[in-house]
C-alpha cells in the first residue's frame, strides 16, 4: 500500500540536522519513505491524508527504560535510595509474574505510543514472556536479559541468567520483519563478575549483538568501583570486552574526562536519563563536555518508578534547559541537538540505521504533532517550539514501519480499557 | 445556581496539607464550594455532574509571568541572555502594540485556562488596556504597571509610569467581583532609583495593594547592587520599605543566608521560576533551605519567551525533582510541598486567602483531572501522580468562581480559532 501524508510541515533530515518543509508531502511505500518535498509527487498513491496543520517528525526513540516497572508508578516516592531501592521496589518487584511483567509492558506501550515513542530499549525481566504483546502492538523494541553475577565461581555459560539471555536470542532476534532485535547486557559493574562480563561480550560479539549497560550513574558507584578494582566502571567494562561492540551505557553522571575519551573512542553511546538521575539525587551527567568530545548521547526516560513517566517531551525539555541552568551558560544543548538525542542517536545504539531520521529509503516510522494548539502559537521557530513548548499529548498520530499504531487518541492494535483496568487490579493485588 | 459534582477523587485542604477523599462529593453554591465529603450531601444543587474517574484540584495559580510575551513564543532562544534580551526581545517588544498585549493576554489565557490555571500574576505593560479581555475570560489576575526609573532627577509622582500604575489601580481594582487586583510594581533594583520604590511602596500601602518584584535573578545582578549601594537587592528594598506591604519577588537565585531571613522575618515571598532560571542560565535557587528556613515559596512560569509555555505542570515536575538532583538528596521536596507552591502558596501572594485550597467557604477555583490516562495508571499515590506523572493536557475542566471556563478541548469563554488566528498574524507582521 502505498500512503500520501500531504500539507504537513516536514522536519526532514538534512545534512545531520533537520531543516523544516512547509506544507510538505511525505511518501510511504509498504515500511519505508519514498518521497518527501514541497511539490505534488508524480507517481500515484493508493491513500492521500491531509495532515494540515499537523509537523511530521521521526518516531522518539526511549534508549533506556525498564517499562515492566509501569505497574510500580509512584511507589516510595521521595525515599532515599537505598530505601525506596531495598525496601519498597525489590520486595514488589519480586511478586511480579509474568502475566504482570507483560501487562507492565502493554501499559507501557500505550504511554509511549500517546506520546510518539516508536522505539524502546528495555532492560527488565520476563523479556521472553513479553515478546508477543511487542510484536502485536507493532512497536520496536531492542530487548536484553540483564546479566548479574555475584559468585565468582559461577559459570557464566550454564547459569540461568545466560541461558535466558540466550534463549531470549534464538527465540525472538529480528522477529517482526526486524522490529524485534535483542542485545545482550550486563546489569551494572557493581552487580557482575568479571568472568560474566567477558564471557557476555564474547557470546555477543558472535552474534553480532549490542550490549547495553548501567555506567556511572551514583558516585558511590564509580567510588567503589576504583577502590576495588584501581580502576573506573568505563575502564573496567572496556579492560573485559564489553566496548569491542555496539555498547550504550545508561546515565554516566560520575563519568571522568578520562572515561569520557575512552567512550569516544570506543564509540560507546551514552544514555542520558536527566528525570531519573535528578529524581533518585544521583546528580546531573555533563552532557555538553560529551556532546562536545563527540560522544554520541541518546535520550532514555529509564523506568517509570523514577520519573515517573515514558514521555521523551519531557526529556527533551528537561535536557535542553538544564544543562544551560547548571552550567549557567544559556548557548548550549540547542532545539536541533537535544531532538537528535531523541531521534537519530537512540537509531544508532539500536542498530537501527534506517530510523531517526526522515529520508527517503528509511522506514516510515514517523510522529505527528498538531501544531495548532495554543502553547504553539506562533511558531516562530517549530524545533523550538517542540523542545521547548510541546507536550507529550501534542502527539496526534504516530505510525511505526508505515503502519499507524495510535491516531487521536486511539490505539489501532491495544486494547486500552483492558490494560489499565487490569494494570489497576494488578496493583492493587501487588501492593495488598 | 448549586451545582454538585460527584464521583470524583477530591483533594481537599487539610492541616495546611491534602488529603484525597474517594469518590467524593464537592458542592457549589454560586461562587463558593458549599459541601466537601463522601457522604451524599442532604442540600439538593440544582445541577448534578458526575465526574467519576477524574479527580478534583484547586486552581492553579501563576506567581509571575508576563503574558504578552506569548506572542514572542520560541524568538532568539538560546543565546546568550544580553543579545537574546537587548538583540532580539527588545526591539520587538517596542513594536506591541495595544492591540497586540492584549492578544497575547487572549493567547496566554487559552493556554493557561488548558493546563488549569485559575489565577496569575502579571508583570507587562498595557495590563489596563488587557483588563477587559480578562474579565471578560472569567480568570483572575492580579495586574501591576512595573515602574522603573534610571534618572535621580525624576519625580515619581509625576513621571508617566506612576501615572499608569495609579491609573490602573483607580480604574480596575476590585473589578469583576474581584476577580482582578492591582498591585504595584518595581521591575527591579537595577532598573529604578531609591525616590521611585520609596514612593511606589508608600502609595501601595494607601491603598492596601501588593508589591511585585524582580529579586536576585542573576549572578551579576546580586553582585553590582553590593558594589553600589553596600547592600543585597532585598535589604535594599527592604530599606526602602517595599517590604512593609504584601510583597512578592520573582526569582531568588542568588539569595544569601542573610536575604533568606530577611524575607521571612517580613513575609515576602519568592516566586520560584525554575524552568525560565535553567533556560536563561541564571541558575538553581537554593528552594530547600528557602522553605526549611519558613519563607514562602510559590510558583511560577516567567514569561513565555523565555520558557517557552505557561503550563505549571511542568514547572512542578521541574522543581519536585530539580532540587534533588542538583542537592543529592531524593527526599526534598515532596509532591505535597510542590503542590502546595503552585497553590495555596500562590494564594497567599496573591491576597486571596479564600483561594488556593479545596474547603467549604472557599471560591470555586478547581481542577478537574483525568485519571484514566495509561501515565497515570496506576494511582498507587495519586498526589504523586499529579507532580510526577502529569502533564498539563490532562486538565478536563478548569472553573473560576463556580463558573466552567474551559471543558474537553472547549473554551467557554474564549474565541479559541480568532485568537490563534490573530495570534499568528500579528506574529508574522511583528517579525516581517
């Protein structure tokens, strides 16, 4: 089938950036873009929708989040983190099924489409079980089973955490014409043995797979690490294998100038979670010394019980002041660096070269925000006014794989009612 | 006319807290909330609505923004804060006309009135040729003609802005039942000489009306009046008596130990304006110790230029995890506090003690909430839903004095396509 988007302004992909087409025209053949301009295309096509009114972006792409924690939503609010951690989230987190974990990830799913997130990078449990309501939402996804070793003397390659790992590998890598890709990951320096950690890289390698991990997100964290070992979580992940491959790294606030030139070289991408680190008090990462050593940085919400929501608008917004307001210098982090956090930069540490930007020959997963809304008026400057303006529920259509998965407030492929009457009465059964 | 609104979720004031009644009943008599309980009330209302699934707020009020700026929505962001205010908003701003203030004002108000705002405090020019927009809307305001004055020579009582301030209290103070206010004003310290506040604060207190002021925004500010006059901006205007009436200061970023009992030993209290802070790069008001030390603190969104929107939702998810982070420490600032700055503490500021707060007797300045929105499900703590979870489109209903302004996407009030309309065009000819 072949889809006309027509009268919508275009933030098209242009040298890097994106430049914005007025009263554009957006072609979609089957999966893909195969027209964007401001004249009429020659070739027909089977639907014409008028998007007047509307801007057309690339999906947001979430590069770390632990969407099975939807059903743990304002739980603790407001404890110190070892409390809210140990005392509160642990003990729930250990009664949730895997009915709960899939319908954590259903509730998820519905947040994140209502806001034009097409694209989520998880690290939780239960990913296996969780797979099929991915693939009939019709969402993508980039699944790992987090690694965690205590016991020196484990085998790596016969505990149960691996060998979910690599089942969850074998069962549902590029499922869904390739929405579905699964990495491996390492839960965190402070939660795995070095043995896991080389024994992961090695099986990824081979598989061609990511590797997705928690870096540097407590000083406490970075400080025990180079007690125990002489040497940062970076240096250490680096020293055992775990950047010889397409590695992105949650938070980094207590990374070094060191680590930060060990990342760049390494082309590891880091995941910067502003709401999340700002809420849990681990401080406030120096995304424009990465951005300006030429770390690539992505944007991620991390899980909803420490933000304590999936919106990327409420990221983007966040990144782009707050780094102006800690450094006191109101020039950096502009509209079109902080939408390539959300956009390009989470398609790079997917593995997913053919999204984040709107061109022709990519895939047609693609945002609509209605414009005509009073908080965006004028739009003296539409990136700005994203960034800075908009809302998540801004969002009017968002399609992925050229497929429209949720359009003015309904869901083409979830039963809204049904999950969150049953994500109420799980809770309520969780925290009884 | 009595209206009942039942089946909601009610956050009525309790103990200078709130606590949330289970599908309660909320009773309006006119202007004024008549009944608050669970149990079906015995008064018969003329009118019953069933709000079951949304959950009932007071108002929310605005401490400081100047709304005309709307219509300068996204110009010269990111620069530096002299060419971004001298370069880019000055000479624009000396092209408004009347006409254009007061479409501003009309632009603010349909996005305040959609993110459920009742109330604001403005700080512009042309608030007298504004006020009959605002009345006519149904929103209160408490209005101000900031007076500045660079000449020692001049004579305040004399000079043209006075004139205009006073002129704006005679003629619109008190108006639509008291619906708009009229404080005084001094833009700021580094904008106006001692005879001018001197005279501003005595002929506010004459008439019993407020103060507004810019206080210690920037770094520089705090540290030229200290070279000048030996002395902080607030013991300075302290001094000068600005502070022996209801007085209120945007900003307070730079505040020392010392200006922090000074403001609360005289019951100033400090608009916080985060986002706008952040964005300009001025910095993070220490609102802790602000609060732990006993001075009120309210909220607010500055202008929209430099924020860029009016939705306090944001601003109280920015303030309830900002200070975390920036302080390390999860346990500041928690939803209750937030929600209080961003309404009873804007009451206060404000003189309308019978605002603010859910409770019999008080007007009917409330917020009606949808819950059933996938983001806030589940409602495991449903104040901390509102500060953390929110976002300002979840507002369904907003009503001032007993009177329904803004319901589902509709304003009442309001000539939604005319104003935005306007808003561009007059937009296009301020920037051509």
């Amino acid at each position: 089938m072949k889809r006309l988007l027509k009268g919508a302004d275009v933030l098209a992909g242009e040298n890097g950036g994106f430049r914005c087409l007025k009263n554009g025209y957006l072609g979609i053949d089957g999966d893909r873009i195969d027209y964007i301009g401001v004249a009429v295309p020659k070739d027909p096509y089977d639907e014409v929708r008028d998007m007047t009114g509307k801007l057309l972006l690339p999906g947001l792409i979430n590069g770390h989040t632990h969407t099975g924690m939807s059903l743990l939503r304002g739980l603790g609010s407001d404890l110190p983190l070892d409390k809210w951690l140990f005392d509160t989230i642990f003990p729930v987190e250990d009664r949730l099924t895997d009915d709960d974990l899939r319908l954590g990830m259903e509730l998820a799913m519905l947040e994140m489409l209502a806001s034009g997130t097409t694209s989520f990078t998880d690290m939780y449990m239960g990913a296996g079980y969780c797979t099929p309501a991915i693939l009939s939402a019709g969402m993508k996804a980039n699944l790992c089973r987090p690694l965690q070793s205590f016991d020196p003397e484990e085998e790596p390659m016969t505990c149960r955490r691996m060998k979910e790992m690599l089942a969850l590998y074998e069962d549902w890598n590029g499922a869904g014409e390739g929405r579905i890709r699964v990495d491996f990951s390492i839960h965190a320096e402070y939660t795995c043995t070095e043995k896991m950690v080389r024994a992961a890289a090695r099986e990824a390698e081979k598989r061609g797979a990511g590797m997705h991990l928690h870096l540097s997100e407590t000083e406490s964290e970075q400080r025990a690490c180079v007690e125990k070992y002489g040497m940062t979580p970076a240096r250490w992940f680096d020293k055992l294998g775990a950047f010889d491959l397409r590695a992105y790294a949650a938070h980094g606030v207590w990374l070094t100038a060191e680590d930060r030139a060990l990342l760049k070289e390494r082309g590891v991408t880091v995941v910067h979670c502003p709401e999340s680190n700002l809420k849990l008090g681990s401080g406030v990462a120096d995304v424009p010394a990465l951005i300006r050593e030429g770390v690539a940085v992505a944007l991620g919400t991390d899980g909803p019980a420490s933000n304590n929501n999936l919106n990327l608008w409420e990221e983007m917004h966040l990144v782009s002041i707050l780094h102006k307001g800690v450094r006191r210098d109101p020039t950096l982090l502009s509209p079109q660096t902080v939408l390539s956090m959300a956009t390009v930069n989470g398609a790079k540490l997917q593995g997913r070269e053919d999204t984040g930007v709107l061109a022709v020959g990519n895939k047609a997963d693609i945002v609509a925000i209605d414009m005509d809304r009073p908080h965006l008026v004028p739009a003296i400057d539409p990136i700005s006014n994203l960034v800075y303006s908009a809302q998540g529920a801004d969002v009017v259509m968002t399609m992925v794989d050229g497929r429209i998965l949720y359009e003015n407030g309904e869901y083409l492929t979830l039963d809204r009612d049904r999950i969150l009457f049953d994500a109420r009465r799980a809770a309520r059964r969780l925290l009884g």
